[in-house]
C-alpha cells in the first residue's frame, strides 16, 4: 500500500467517524437515525460519496432523506471542516447502498438452488 493510499483510508476513516457526529448535531431528527455504513474518497479527495443503510426504509423516504441530506450537505461538510482543521473537505454525495439487499437476496437465491438440487 502506498503512502497516498494509506491518506486516502485515512481521510475515509476520519470521515465516517465525522458524518455520523454531524448528522446528530442537526436540528432534523430525522437525519439522527441514519447509519454511515461507508465513505469512499476519491483520488484527490475532492468528491466522496457517503453509502447509508438502507435499512427497511422505503423508497419515498430515502427520496425524502436523501433530498435532506442535499441540503444539509454544506453544514456537515464545515463540520468537517472545523473538526479537523483541513483547508478543504471532500465534497459529499449520499446514496443508500444497495449492494448488502443484493447479496442477501443473492444468498437466498443460492439457499433455493441447493434445497432444489437435493
């Protein structure tokens, strides 16, 4: 792993312990319940994107938190910004992640085929 690589893990570390403090500072309490399960930085760490849980929310209230999350986007990010003394911070996109729905039902397709097959 180069020196870069290991920035980069770090800033991504830093900031999900950094969302998830600036989501509870918010006076929405809607925003409170929210995981961060990720954040990936891009290579200059100019743009991250922020996966939350998608939990058993459905599609109209991820709309709903995403379209809050869009605008309390500046406010998190100079959160950010203050905490830790940086002279920029990486410009957030949120997105529920969709990729552990897809493996369960993944695994449960997988469970069929062996019940099937026996």
């Amino acid at each position: 792993m180069t020196e870069a690589q290991i920035k980069l893990k770090r800033t991504e570390s830093i900031l999900l312990e950094l969302i998830p403090e600036a989501l509870g500072a918010l006076n929405d309490k809607r925003l409170h319940e929210l995981d961060v399960l990720e954040v990936k930085c891009s290579r200059g760490k100019s743009d991250a994107k922020v996966y939350l849980n998608p939990a058993s929310y459905s599609e109209e209230e991820k709309r709903t938190f995403i379209s809050l999350l869009k605008k309390a986007r500046p406010i998190i990010e100079t959160h950010c910004l203050k905490d830790q003394g940086w002279y920029r911070c990486p410009n957030f996109t949120f997105e529920f992640d969709e990729q552990l729905q897809k493996s369960q039902s993944m695994e449960e397709l997988f469970k069929k085929i062996a019940k099937e097959t026996k």
